[in-house]
C-alpha cells in the first residue's frame, strides 16, 4: 500500500481522529479544521463496519457533513439490502463513499490506511483487474486488502472534480466472492 506525503509538510502538521474508539494522531494540513477532521473520521470509524447499513452510514455520516454513497447488496447480517444509488462497480457488492468539498487527499489516506489498521485489516491483496484504472489523477492511496481469506476490499482516497470544485473522496468498496477469488490468483 502505497501512500504519498510530503514528509516537509506531514512534519508540520497534525490532526486527530478517533478510529475504533482509540485516539490516533495523524498528520494533518494546517488548514485542517474540526469538520474535516470530523468528516475523515466519520469515514474511519463507519466504513469499515462489516454489520454497516444503509440507515446507520446516514446516521453516522450525515452529521459530519460530508456526502455519502453506500450500497450493500449481500450484508453480512441479517438486515434488508442497501440498493445502490449510484453505478455498481462490476464485481463489488458492497460501497461505502465519503466525499467533501476542498483537497485533502493525503489526509484522507493516512486516515484511510490507520483505519484499515484499526480494524485490524492489514494483509495486503492483489489489487483486482476492475480498479486498475481507478487510479485518476489526484489518487493519494488505491490498494486491495483481505478482510478474510476469502474476501478483498479496495480502499481509494484521493481528490476529484466535485460539485463545488475539488473534492476529497474515501471509498472502500468489497469485492464479491467471485472477484476475490479472481483477484487473489
């Protein structure tokens, strides 16, 4: 997993995330503000929730302001389906987005990877044929993980044109159990 820093820069800065109830220091943007450190953290420690719902991501996103994309079509538990709103990127069934507005990739994907971590989700896995071209310019982190032996999810972070300018976006997607096991070969 690869996440770029100006070490300069990371050096001078610092913000604080709540991720799985712990408190972890992140480097952070001088012009980071509690909203945004609140919206990174609303992605941390909702995202990566294997039980999340369509109902508890917007109760748990929507305070921190951010605009949310979630979509849930084989839960884990026994909870109804989240249909996507959005396009289904082939071979997930499951997304969970956080974008706002202004550019705060790098942020975004130290926060991503100490979530990943937090959740105890550390074992690098291939990243799979259908997001080899999700790299866009602006991605600070693209990178595949096994939450189980049998399963992969795909973190992207990064900055894109937004509805309001440029935008900072977290996304974890999960592969299906047939795209994980492509990806793994």
């Amino acid at each position: 997993m690869t996440v770029r820093s100006d070490a300069k820069a990371a050096a001078q800065r610092c913000a604080a995330a709540l991720v799985g109830g712990l408190l972890v220091v992140l480097p952070g943007h001088a012009d980071a503000t509690p909203q945004r450190t609140a919206m990174l953290s609303a992605f941390a420690q909702t995202c990566f929730s294997p039980l999340l719902t369509a109902e508890t991501a917007k109760a748990r996103l929507s305070p921190s302001g951010a605009r949310h994309d979630f979509y849930d079509l084989m839960p884990f538990s026994d909870v109804p389906r989240s249909p996507a709103r959005t396009v289904v990127t082939p071979g997930t069934d499951r997304r969970c987005e956080v974008s706002f507005d202004g550019d705060a990739g790098d942020e975004a994907a130290e926060v991503a990877a100490a979530g990943l971590t937090a959740e105890g989700i550390r074992t690098d896995a291939p990243l799979p044929a259908t997001h080899t071209d999700a790299r866009i310019p602006g991605t600070s982190l693209l990178a595949a993980r096994y939450l189980n032996p049998n399963r992969i999810a795909v973190v992207h972070t990064g900055t894109r044109p937004g509805p309001n300018g440029i935008e900072t976006f977290l996304s974890v997607e999960r592969l299906t159990p047939d795209a994980s096991a492509e990806a793994a070969q």
